[in-house]
C-alpha cells in the first residue's frame, strides 16, 4: 500500500483500535506542564510524575493508587481470589499469570517473586524442603510474544485474541486452575483472548482492568466478550489518566502488582499458619500484611519518594542518565538481586521512547541501547535462569500455525524469531562486554537496594569500573552507614518487609519508572505529557501516535493518520530509530518540539 491507502485501511477497518475515548488514554490534567516544569526544575518535574499515582481524581472522584488499591482489598472479588490462590496450594493445581506489554513484564516478576519466596525458605526450613520446591512451582506466567518479549517488543502480537488464546492451551491449564489476565487498561487483544479461552477451559478465571467498564463495553468488541462471559471475575482497577498520555507501565501496572501481589502474599500467609508450627513461622518471619495495610504502606513509598533526600537522589539520578545521553553515550547497571526489576524498565524504554532495544551479544552491527543491565556474580546462562527462576519459555509457532491464528500476512511471511533460545543471545551475564564502554561517556551503575551490594558484587564492580569513565552506586531504601564508592547517589526510603517483598519491588519499579520518563522528559522526548517519541509496535501505538498529532497539531484525526503513515512507510526501516514518527510528521507539519508548552 502507499500511505493512503494504508491510512484509509486503517482509518475504515481498524476501528477497534481508535482508543481516544479512553481515559487511560487521554492527557492527565496534574501532569500537562510537565515538560516545561522538568527543563527547569528536575525535583519539581519528579514530584509531579509521582502526584498522579496518589492525586488522580475522575469526574470529581478519587481514584489515586492507595484509594483503588483499598477499595479493590475489601472486595469479594479480591478475598475470592485470595482464597483461590490457597485452593490451588492445597488442591496441586496451577495459577497462570497472563499479560503483555508491561504488565506481561510484571507477570514474569510475579512469578519469580513467588518463586524465590518458596526456594528461599527450604534454605530456613530444610525438612520441608520437597513441599516448598513444589508450591513454588504451582505458579507460572507467560506473556504475550513469549519471554523474548522481556526483553524486546514482539511486533503487532497483542492485536490477535488467537494469540492469547493459543498460549492458555500450550500451558495445559483446565479445571481447578486459575488464570489471572492483567489485562492492564483493556485495550489488548491478546489478553481478552486469553481470558475467554480460560474461562471456555473451566479455569477459574480473573480479569483486573484499568478502565471503566461501561466505556470499553460500549467500544471494544474484545473487551464485550469478555464481560458476557459470567464465570469471568472482573476486578475493576481503574486509577485515571497516565502521568504521561497512554504511558500504562506508570499507574496502571503499579496498581495491578500492588493488588495481585498483595494476594499472592496473603495467600502464602495462610498456607504457612495453617500448615507450619509455632517455631517454623517465627524463623520464617512476616509473610503479609493486612490487606488495607498494602495501600497505606504504598502511600508512604510515594510520600518518601516525593520529598527530601529521596526526592533529590531521584532528581540526582536523573540528571546523571540525560547528562551521558545528551552526549551519545551508555549507561549500565549492574545487580543481581533486583536483576528483573531493572530490566523491566530498561527494556520497556524501546516502545515507550523509540529508543534501541537491548543488542545480541554476537551482533556488531545494531544500534547499543543506551541503557542495559548485567548480573556481577553469574555468567550468562545461570543469570536468566535467575530472572525467570524457571525454565524459559518460548514461543516456537510455525507459519502455519501463524496462518491458523489468523496472523497478517506480514507476519505470516516473517515469523519472528521468539524460540526459547532467542533470550540467550543477551548476555546479561558477568563477563566483559566491551560494547558497553565502547563510545563516550560511560557510565557503570551499581544498585544497592536495601544493602544488596554486597562483597561479591562490590568486588566486580570494582575490577570492572576500571573500563568506564566513571563508576556510582546508586543506593535505595534501607542505607546502611558508611560508604560503598566515592561517587553514591541516596534514594532512602523506609519499607516494611513481606515474604515476596513487595514493597520493595514497587520502590524498585516507581523510582525506575520516575528515572526514566523524567530523563526522557528533560531531554524533550516528552512534550507536554505527550510521549512524542512512541514507537508503533503495534495498532494500539499507531492510533496513540495519530491522536498525538492530531492533538498538537490541531488537525483532524484522519489528515494526522494520513500524515502518519505518510513518514511510517516513507522512512527506510534502518532509520527506525532516528527519531520517532511523530515527531518527523510534526516537524512536517510546522510544530518545534522545542516549543513551551502554553
């Protein structure tokens, strides 16, 4: 096609994805100042990225994080899927976590969450050794495009219910299981589908959204089916506009990990007092809290990181990462005890901002990602085992499997390369990787949360750091005295501490979230609270795409997708990440992404 006729294909047969009528969607009013708040003042840009997890308001409601999140715990649906996820423990059956994008990314960090908790108390209680190596695994999760996707967007994948749908049945689940779908804000294809196929599977079968329901039933034919299924659980998690327009992995994942979270603690809470004695439970501590406990501590995290030392580190640390950028250069952290939470961020930048995903080891040739991650203590192949704490899964769909699935022809044509032997080829292991430091500046990271720097990994740092132009540690939560390096950046905050250490994950995942939108904001890649530098990877980003044109531009919906398509299948593909499409169309158009924002 040339780019009419792709636009007016997409313009007359692709309406399913027309999403402005969704709030999640839309502009956030807290944050509309936000770029031109940030070049000035880099605290007050993070202050106000953070104010739209706890100030969100809808139509004159609250619906904040904390204030969901507590409604969200006093519900039957949430105590049912607490009670579920105990069943599953005592019954030998499963709960498969399902998601894409972000959330799928969580859905991985779930799991091994789950699963570290288990393995690690056979180290505290070894004649129970064997049942918490089995109820480890009585969890699993998947994502859509397969665990590749954690690493690199899956092009176009979350378009196609089959998609979902075929994944729910290589997993094997029926009766007695559960599936939990984090369908985010609804707008997935893949995740309605894998819902229904559960639910037609007779698994028990939850479904946490981020919108409200009466505006994706009157829109989305794929949302409908899910609702007019009755066995499904809805669990509505709506908490308002994104601090950045559309940008889901901000509030809407933040509360999804909070909720499912919380119940995968409780629910371990319970099989450990039911099934453990007096002295068993005090060697393995706090497992959970009471449920409206989590919102409260979750209000606390946000507090601390909006103000004081907290809020300065945050803003020190941000000024770090633009100031390597802004002159061509690399950052790399290094950790292993929060190895996937930092990868989580790092690799959900490509889509978010047309930035180089993560490179093959054993390519030369592809653009580095500006920023990376790497395991100091293990070699390659037994760190991912550590990131999934499981056997990685792929996808290995053939082309007519692609055909049965109703795939485009482009991906018919092209099967994408998301076999289990695909993530290996990102070394995020412990040796030397001269890619890293191989162009100025350069920058080695180190991340001390809650004292996880430990000798070992201090001792690596230290050998390594002499390849780099400089060496911090960035130190989180509970900072012990003394010093670590010469060059440290403070981000204390108080935690409470649970079996799966959730809290801490969500420190991790909010900070991170913060680092990077504020550092792409300060740089301009953020106007407004627009994320300009989108990357389409899929219909739902080519419809944000044209409403980001058409609203800054001020031109109608279709002449934007017109003009979109017009610089998205004019531009060699080598070129894909010069700069985003948006932004060349806008340029186009007359608008300056240097402008103030009025």
């Amino acid at each position: 096609m040339n780019y009419k006729e792709a636009s007016r294909d997409f313009i007359e047969n692709e309406k399913q994805f027309h999403l402005g009528v969704i709030p999640t969607e839309q502009s956030n009013v807290l944050t509309r100042n936000l770029s031109a708040t940030i070049a000035k003042d880099t605290k007050a840009g993070v202050a106000m990225i953070l104010s739209a997890d706890v100030k969100n308001t809808y139509e004159g409601k609250k619906v904040d994080i904390p204030t969901v999140a507590a409604r969200a715990f006093k519900s039957k649906e949430f105590a049912r899927l607490v009670d579920d996820i105990k069943r599953v423990l005592d019954e030998n059956k499963r709960v498969v976590i399902s998601s894409v994008g972000a959330s799928g990314r969580m859905a991985i960090q779930l799991d091994a969450a789950w699963r570290y908790f288990w393995t690690s108390l056979a180290q505290k209680l070894p004649g129970k050794r064997e049942k918490f190596f089995e109820l480890a695994n009585r969890v699993e999760s998947f994502t859509t495009g397969g665990d590749r996707a954690l690493v690199r967007s899956v092009e176009n994948f979350e378009d196609y219910m089959t998609f979902g749908a075929e994944q729910v049945k290589e997993a094997g689940i029926g009766e007695g299981d559960v599936l939990l779908g984090l369908s985010e804000c609804g707008l997935s294809a893949s995740i309605n589908g894998s819902v229904v196929e559960a639910d037609i599977r007779g698994c028990t079968t939850y479904y946490l959204y981020c919108n409200p329901k009466e505006i994706l039933c009157e829109h989305l034919e794929r949302v409908r089916k899910v609702f007019a299924r009755k066995n499904v659980i809805k669990m509505p998690l709506f908490v308002g506009n994104m601090a950045v327009s559309g940008s889901t992995r901000m509030q809407v994942t933040t509360v999804e990990l909070l909720v499912a979270g919380a119940a995968f603690e409780l629910a371990a809470q319970r099989w450990c007092e039911e099934n453990l004695t007096k002295e068993e439970l005090e060697v393995a501590g706090i497992v959970a809290l009471n449920p409206n406990d989590y919102a409260v501590e979750f209000k606390k995290i946000n507090k601390q990181l909006s103000s004081g030392k907290a809020l300065a580190g945050l803003a020190e640390a941000v000024e770090l990462e633009k100031s390597v950028y802004d002159k061509k250069g690399l950052v790399t952290y290094i950790t292993h005890d929060y190895l996937l939470d930092i990868m989580t961020d790092t690799t959900e930048r490509q889509p978010t901002f047309t930035l180089p995903p993560f490179r093959k080891f054993a390519d030369e040739e592809a653009e580095l990602s500006w920023a990376y991650v790497k395991d100091p203590l293990y070699p390659n192949e037994v760190a991912w085992q550590h990131v999934f704490r499981r056997p990685i899964k792929g996808l290995d769909w053939t082309r007519e499997d692609y055909i049965r699935m109703e795939a485009a022809q482009s991906i018919i044509d092209n099967p994408p390369a998301v076999g289990s032997e695909e993530v290996m080829q990102y070394n995020i292991g412990n040796c030397d990787d001269p890619s890293r430091y191989s162009r100025k500046p350069n920058v080695l990271v180190c991340m001390d949360i809650n004292g996880s720097a430990t000798p070992e990994v201090m001792a690596w740092f230290k050998e390594e750091v002499k390849h780099f132009d400089k060496g911090v540690v960035i130190r989180m939560g509970e900072i012990a005295k003394g010093k670590k390096w010469e060059n440290e950046i403070h981000i204390p905050v108080k935690l409470t501490r649970t079996s799966n250490e959730l809290l801490t994950h969500l420190m991790v995942k909010l900070s991170f979230n913060v680092l990077s939108t504020a550092t792409m904001a300060k740089m301009g890649r953020v106007w407004s609270n627009w994320m300009i530098q989108v990357l389409p990877t899929n219909k739902k980003l080519i419809d944000r795409s044209t409403r980001i044109i058409a609203n800054i531009a001020n031109i109608p919906y279709e002449q934007a997708n017109e003009e979109f398509f017009k610089s998205y299948l004019g531009r060699d593909p080598k070129e894909e990440y010069r700069e985003s499409y948006v932004v060349e169309t806008l340029k186009r158009l007359g608008f300056n992404p240097e402008d103030d924002v009025k």
